[in-house]
C-alpha cells in the first residue's frame, strides 16, 4: 500500500496505522459520539456495498445534501470507494437550484440529511428523471413516504452486509480499481454570475495540495477540526475529508449550526478554518457583552488589550518590549486573554486559516494580540484549493502570503492573477468552453482577480478583474476596496459601491443588526424591525461619520481620491441569497443586485432626495412576498486630496 | 386546501390523515376500543356562572383532536377538568375505559396525562435541561437522601432520565438552548420547551392549551411540524385548544366547538366549516 494515491486507499492505511484512533466525532443526544478510523472503514465499506447492491456503478454520481455529519462524509468515501463521485452541495439550496446540480450531474443517487431535505427532492422529483433512490440519515417525520423511493442509511447497510456475506472482498476490489488521476469529487461553485459550474477535481489535485498543507504546518493525528463549513464548499472537503485522510486527525461535528461555538469550547481543536465575517462577528459579540460587563471587568478588558497591542506592534517592528509590558502581558494572558480565547473555542489552537475576503487591521491586530495565531491563504476552488499562505514569521493583514510548494503565480499585463500548481482542476463539467476560457494549454489558470506582489514577494488581492472599472475622468474604481473599508466598521454589514463609467462614486449599506441596534439601544433610540432602524436619522448619522473616515483614508491615497463616496442610502432589507442577491458564501452578486435595485441605483445618480422602492423577497420556505421602503438619500462629505492641497 | 400550503412541511403527512379521517368517518359510533378519554355530560359552574353545561365528547388513541370556540367558550375549563385541576359538579370522566374518581392533578399526571398551558409556566431562572427534568418527576422513585448521594439505583434512574431527555432535545432541535435559563428565551422557544416538558411525561394524553398563541408564521408553522411529529413519532394523542382556524382544519383529525360552555358542533374540520351554527358562533349573531 506504499502508493496510497486515492482517499479509499489512505482510508485502508489509517485503518491499518491508526486503528484505534478517533478519526470522527459527532455530538449526539449532548455526548460526544467517536468513530476510530478502523470504525470508519467499516462503515464506509458496509454503505458502499449497500450502494453497489442497489445499482450504483463505476462513474455514476452521488449528491449529497446535508450538514456536517459523520454519515455524509461516509457518502463521500463510498461513493469513491466504488469509483463514483461524490457531489456534495450547499444543505442551504433551494429546490430549484438542487434540481439544476442534480440534473448537470446527472446524479442517480440522492443522500439527504432529514425530512427537510427530502422534501426538497421530492419536490422536483418529476423533473429529475435520473435520481432512482433518497437515502436518509435522520428518519425524523419521515415514516409515512414512499418506502421504494426513499430508504434509511442503516437499511442499505444491511443491503452491505449482505453482499458482503456473499463477497468480502468486494469493496477493497474495487478500491484497487482506481487510481489518482481519476475524478475524485465533483464540486458547483456557487458562482457570483450565472448558473453554476461543476469544478472536476482528481484525486491527485487535491491530495498533492492537502499534502504539502500538512507538511508546511507540521498536522498529524493529535490534532483536531471542528467540520461546521459547507460540505459543499472545496475548504470543508480539503480540511475535513483530504487533510484528515492524509495527517490522520479527528474531525469533529458539531451538534447543530447553533452549537458550533459551544462544541469548539468542549473539543478544542487545534486546527481551524474560519472566515473574516466569522471572526467579525465573534469580536462583535465579544465587545457587545464587555459593555455589559461590570466596571471593574470592563476596565480589565480594555488595559491588557492595550497592552497586549503594544506587545504586538514592538513584535512586528522588531524592537524589543519592555519588562513591565512583559509582566502586564503575562497578568493579562491569566486573566483576560486565555479566558476569551476558551470563550471562542480557541484554548488548544494553533492555527487558524482566515480566507475569503480581506481581513481588516483592527480585528487581525486582536486576534493576533492575544494570542491566535492567524494566517491569510489565498486559492479557489480549481486551484484544490490553495495558492499562497502566509509564513509563520511574516504575517500582514494586507496581503495573502507567499505561494506553496510547488505554486507557481505570475500577473497578466492587465495584473490579473494567474496560477499553476498539481492542484489545478481537471476541467468544469460538461463545459469546456467555459474550462478554456479559464486554463491555458500549458496549464496556467485566470483567477479573475486582479492583484500585485509587494516588495517582499507576498501577493496582495485588489478586487476581480472585471469589477475594477473606471470613473468618467479616468481614475481606477476598485469597488471591493473601497467596500472592505466599509466594512471594517463593525456598524457596516454589507456595502455596494458603484462609479464605473460613472462621474462619481456612491453607496447603498446594509446595517449591521446587532452592532446597531446594541448601539440604539444604549442612546434609548426606540425600533420594531430592521427596516425601521435602517431608516432613523440618528442610524443616518452613525454611518455618515464611518463613510466620512473612509472618505478621509482614501483621499491620501493618490489613486483612489477620486473614488470618495459622495451620496449614500441604508437598504431597507437584508441582502439574502434566498434572494439570489448574495452567493451561498455570502458574496455580493452585482449584476443581480444592480438589476432589484435599479431605482434605487438612478436616485443616487439624479440628486433626489428619497426614493421609493419594492423588491419582492423570497420567505425561508420558498414563498414570495415583497416589501417596500421609502428611503432616504445623503450626501457626504469629501476630502480634497493631498497632493491638491500641497 | 388552500392553507395547507403554508404548511409544505405537513404536507405529506396531511394526505396520509385525510386518507386515515376518511376511513374514520366510515366507523360505526359503536367502535369503543379505540377511544382514550371520553367526557359525559359534564357540566361545571362558578357560583352562578355556568362554564360548561351537559358536554359530552370522546378523544379516540392516536388522533389529534382539536377543542375550539370563541373566547369565554369554555375550552380552558374543559381542559381544566380533563386534567382534574377543575372538578365538575355534574358528569363523568372516562380514561383508558376506566370511570374516574376526583382525583388530584399530580394523580392524573401519573396516570399517562400531561399538558401544556396558555401563559407559559415553566420555572424561569432554570435551564431548559432541568425544566425538562421536571417533566421527569412523576417517574422518579427514588428518595432524597439517594439521589443527594447519587448512587446505585437513583443514579441509573437519573441516567435513563437523562438519555430520554436528550432524545426530546434532539427532536424539538433545541441542542443550542439546553443549558440557557429559560427565562431568557424568546417567547417562541419557550412555547417549544413547555411542549417539551409536556411530552417529557411519556403521557398517553397530550393536552396542549393554544400552542401557537402568539407566534409568528414561522413559528407557527415550525410548531405544528412538531405537533404533527410527536403524533406520528410517538404516537401520542393529542388534545389542543388553537384560535388559528388555517392550523386547526389543517392538523386536527376531529374538532369541537364550543360556545357559551355548550357544545354546538362536533366532527371531521370539513363538517366543522360547513357547520352554520359555528360560523354564526365565531360571526357573532346575536343571542337571544
């Protein structure tokens, strides 16, 4: 078994290595639930022979729909142990969108978590010709459907024990069958444009990138992950199905989406993915309770995170930290640093990923400052998914990092990123249009971004390409940008910027519930609903100021002067991806948005003062409604730049 | 049934229960094996007022039997007297076949009958775990002293408490909310956790007094998937009391009216809405 090229192989190899140790935990009934790596083979073998007893055959695809469970990573493997694919997708989808993956894939067999999921599939089931069975995991509301179409996991199980009565060695035949090269998993990008696309990733993609991962941060089987992100989404299948495989660490699941951070806290894993917006909103909540606190608490807080910041930057700026700030950090790591950090499930950590969008430099300084050990990455998922992290001792909040071991990165004239690494995707499925447009012939891969290395090699992401546009009179419009300084205000959930082909720049925001309303609350400023509170003056106000210090920042900067917001309104909804307006993963879809809001659009541009508006908005169970709003418009105060005042 | 599609949850199983009324309606009346609880000609009165008068009507094992009427009919009253916290001047109380004494509630509880209340009243400065518990309560044995020192029979006994407990937890999906006061929970959760508590009794009779009062849509339709649920899961009958007229014809196998403590209609949700002396009750037609 030397060359253990597929996961079904790697999962052969713990089994034999690592028999006895956990390889997945699931929280059920309040106890942690374990499966050593040797209960996970057995599993996995059990299900695949019962898959294969019902017809599933070398190629055929598996969807699976669900949340993080120890069953559906089982799926996973099965699936693969057959030489099928698995192809997992958001737990989130609607129906519609369900039926447009199952159909591209032509999946002939359907895994769904509970009832919820089921009836998702059932309801487009006419118009699914190829799905012949749903298999479920919890048989919760599920005892009265249809018994042919729809069975239990433990049901096909027995089917695998059976056909494993009769030939035991059918499984492991078939594990043998595959190679690297083939198709391992089949992942649909949730796409910020258009329909989405299949991305085709080998075995040997993905598990080249996962191994030089586990070599550069040193993982082995001590350490452990909490899987609470997207099957579908190529971070989860990398960290909890490639890198598990590979290191051999525990993966566990969480209770429910709720529990996620309460469950960090009992596990403690030592390894940890998370997103900006997580981490924002974790230092949200943090700082909402510490002004509940008592005084005494209160000022404790505050003192050692100033202390724990001036260590910091003494740290980045190489000059050496003085014995009182020393004993100060020591005092406050006891009391105030190592307490928060448990709060936040972060006690045994020591690595956290961060990816996705930019990272502002108050919240990286905290995290950094007592003690989390954050690093940038920079991939997607044709890339399996990594391109560039940040090395251990040079780590920024402005840039990615360096590229990987075996990465290649270079810039187009027009500075857009392009890459080349053993992880780079096979093709999209059933496009190779589309596979053409994004790859070259000698493998070089657009990721649409537009970015610059800085003097030190580290890659720095601008914004996509074709978001980078230009004002009237010439200047660059970097819409992301400007909106990632937005956002940096823990009052600013969401904020869309346009100014291309345009004489100025304006703004649409979505508030941030809680931070605002916290806020309001603490002013006595009286609300019913987010809409109400999107329309108070006061809330006008707040976000007036923020808008204004973007404005200042951005007038020192030469380039981007002419980019200052001048006119602004708040939304009076929460853009939702029910509503198509943001991607599963929670990016701004802004043709889309551009298209609901067009009114809106032409109001900040034609000096009106309000405008009304109704978008129609899809209910969490598929029902539509629409909701109107009258809002209101500001102008803003611009800076003039400073090279015009010198 | 137009309603039935704010209830896409329900939906598949709704069709197994009009396939399962329509058979009902084609028993004879003399079939009394199957019935739970039968009330007979019960009549209960305040001083002069008179709350209920002459009330007669069976729940049958398995169905979920909605009790409904405009306000002041009586339908708190009669659950009331169904859990034996009101004791009728006039009438009979059959459970389980058996004619029933004036028992105390605590008594009734043991008998396999629990419930859940109008104005939520769970103990606010507990967790929902321990809230729970005490639903537990009728079935502990144990004495003080062995479960203070925690050993040999009190502690296995905590121990299968616990596990069924957790089992309700999961299924009500309130994991996140297990060790929060429930003081401090929104008004819907705690709806959810008192249901808990009711079916933490293991009761052959669930007697639920408005469930979805005050709650929002998707509150609504959140609990009847839970009502439905605990009926096809544990098999549980269900008595409930609802003002929502869209839940009731919805969920409920049979439903009685009742009106100024009398009883004006009885049968399946469609004889109910045809019913002309329910729509003058619930029109207000004035009465003479």
């Amino acid at each position: 078994m030397a060359d253990a090229d597929t996961f079904p192989k790697l999962l052969q190899l713990k089994a034999s290595q690592l028999a006895d140790h956990p390889a997945i935990r699931e929280k059920d009934y309040g106890i942690w639930q374990t499966w050593t790596w040797a209960d996970y083979l057995k599993e996995v073998t059990r299900f695949a022979a019962g898959l294969s007893a019902m017809g599933f055959e070398r190629g055929d695809k598996l969807f699976i729909i669900g949340q993080n469970r120890p069953r559906m990573y089982f799926a996973v493997s099965a699936a693969q142990c057959l030489g099928g694919v698995p192809v997992p997708t958001y737990y989130d989808a609607v129906a519609e969108e369900m039926k447009f993956v199952i159909g591209h894939a032509e999946a002939k067999f359907v895994i769904a978590e509970d009832q919820e999921q089921v009836d998702k599939v059932i309801e487009i089931r006419e118009s699914c010709p190829t799905v012949t069975a749903v298999i479920y995991d919890d048989d919760r509301g599920l005892a009265d459907y249809d018994k042919d179409f729809i069975r239990s996991f433990e049901s096909v199980q027995a089917l695998g024990d059976k056909a494993l009565a009769a030939d035991p060695e059918l499984i492991n035949r078939s594990i043998q069958a595959s190679n690297g090269a083939d198709v391992s998993v089949i992942l649909y990008t949730s796409g910020t444009t258009g329909q989405p696309k299949g991305v085709v990733l080998t075995y040997d993609n993905i598990r080249s990138i996962a191994s030089i991962c586990v070599d550069l941060e040193g993982l082995n089987e001590t350490d452990s992950v909490i899987a609470y992100l997207p099957m579908a989404w190529i971070v989860d299948h990398f960290i909890s199905y490639a890198q598990a495989h590979i290191a051999g660490f525990c993966v566990c699941c969480p209770e429910s989406p709720e529990t996620v951070m309460a469950d960090s806290r009992e596990i403690g894993p030592t390894y940890h993915f998370t997103s900006p917006r997580v981490l924002e909103n974790h230092r949200t909540s943090i700082m909402i309770r510490m002004e509940d606190a008592s005084k005494l608490k209160r000022w404790m807080f505050h003192k050692s995170l100033d202390v724990a910041k001036r260590c910091l930057d003494a740290k980045l700026e190489g000059k050496p930290i003085g014995l009182f700030d020393q004993l100060m950090y020591k005092l406050g790591k006891l009391t105030v640093y190592e307490p928060l950090k448990n709060q936040l499930g972060y006690s045994r950590t020591r690595l956290t990923y961060t990816a996705g969008e930019a990272i502002g430099p108050d919240m990286f300084d905290f995290y950094r400052s007592i003690g989390i050990h954050i690093k940038q990455v920079y991939g997607q998922t044709e890339a399996s998914p990594f391109v560039t992290v940040q090395p251990d001792d040079q780590i920024r909040s402005d840039t990615v990092g360096k590229p990987i071991k075996d990465v290649e990165i270079r810039l187009s004239d027009d500075g857009e990123v392009l890459f080349r690494s053993p992880g780079v995707f096979h093709s999209y499925y059933k496009n190779p249009e589309a596979t053409r447009s994004a790859k070259t012939e000698d493998g070089w891969v657009h990721t649409g971004d537009a970015g610059i290395f800085d003097s030190e090699g580290h890659l720095k992401i601008i914004d996509r390409t074709k978001d980078v546009g230009r004002l009237n009179n010439g200047a660059m419009f970097a819409p992301k940008y400007i909106e990632n300084k937005l956002k940096f205000f823990q009052y600013i959930l969401e904020a869309i910027t346009f100014g291309d082909a345009r004489d100025e720049v304006t703004a649409m925001i979505n508030i941030d519930l809680s931070a605002v309303g916290d806020w309001a609350e603490r002013r006595g400023l009286s609300y019913g609903s987010y809409q109400e509170l999107a329309a108070h003056p006061e809330v006008y106000k707040l976000i007036e100021e923020c808008i204004e210090q973007v404005n200042a920042d951005l007038a020192a900067d030469e380039l981007l002067a002419d980019s200052q917001v001048r006119r602004f309104l708040i939304l009076h909804k929460e853009l939702d991806a029910d509503d198509g307006e943001l991607t599963r993963t929670r990016k701004l879809r802004r043709r889309i948005i551009a298209e609901r809001y067009k009114t809106l659009i032409d109001a900040l541009y034609d000096g009106s003062d309000h405008c009304e508006i109704s978008v129609e908005v899809t209910f969490e169970d598929g029902r539509k409604g629409s909701l109107n709003g009258d809002i209101r418009i500001v102008s803003v105060r611009v800076f003039n730049t400073l090279a015009k005042t010198a | 049934m137009a309603t039935s599609e704010l209830y896409l949850c329900a939906y598949s199983t709704l069709s197994q229960k009009q396939h399962d009324r329509d058979n009902q309606v084609m028993m004879p009346d003399s079939v009394v094996d199957d019935v739970l609880l039968s009330v007979k000609n019960i009549s209960l009165s305040f001083g002069g007022v008179k709350a209920l008068e002459n009330i007669s009507f069976d729940i049958r094992k398995g169905e979920i039997r909605a009790i409904i009427g405009p306000n002041g009919a009586g339908k708190s009253s009669m659950l009331n007297v169904i859990n034996g916290f009101y004791h009728p001047q006039d009438g009979e109380v059959w459970f389980k076949g058996i004619r029933r004494n004036n028992l105390k509630p605590h008594q009734i509880a043991r008998q396999g009958i629990s419930r859940t209340f109008q104005n939520i009243a769970l103990f606010k400065g507990m967790t929902t775990l321990d809230n729970l518990m005490t639903g537990r309560i009728t079935r502990m044995n144990t004495n003080m002293f062995w479960q203070a020192i925690w050993y040999g029979r009190a502690e296995r006994q905590e121990i299968e408490h616990r596990e069924r407990i957790e089992q309700i937890i999961d299924f009500l999906k309130i994991q996140s909310i297990r060790k929060t006061p429930v003081g401090r929970l929104p008004y819907g959760l705690q709806k959810r956790v008192e249901l808990g508590r009711a079916l933490a009794a293991d009761a052959d009779l669930l007697l639920l007094d408005e469930p979805m009062a005050g709650m929002n849509i998707e509150e609504k339709e959140d609990m009847c998937r839970y009502v439905l649920d605990v009926n096809e899961q544990f098999g549980t009958t269900i008595a409930l009391i609802e003002h929502d007229m869209g839940v009731v014809m919805d969920i409920a196998d049979r439903v009685v009216v009742l009106d100024y403590g009398r009883k004006i209609g009885d049968g399946v949700p469609d004889e109910i809405r045809n019913n002309q002396t329910v729509i003058d009750a619930y029109l207000g037609v004035s009465h003479d």
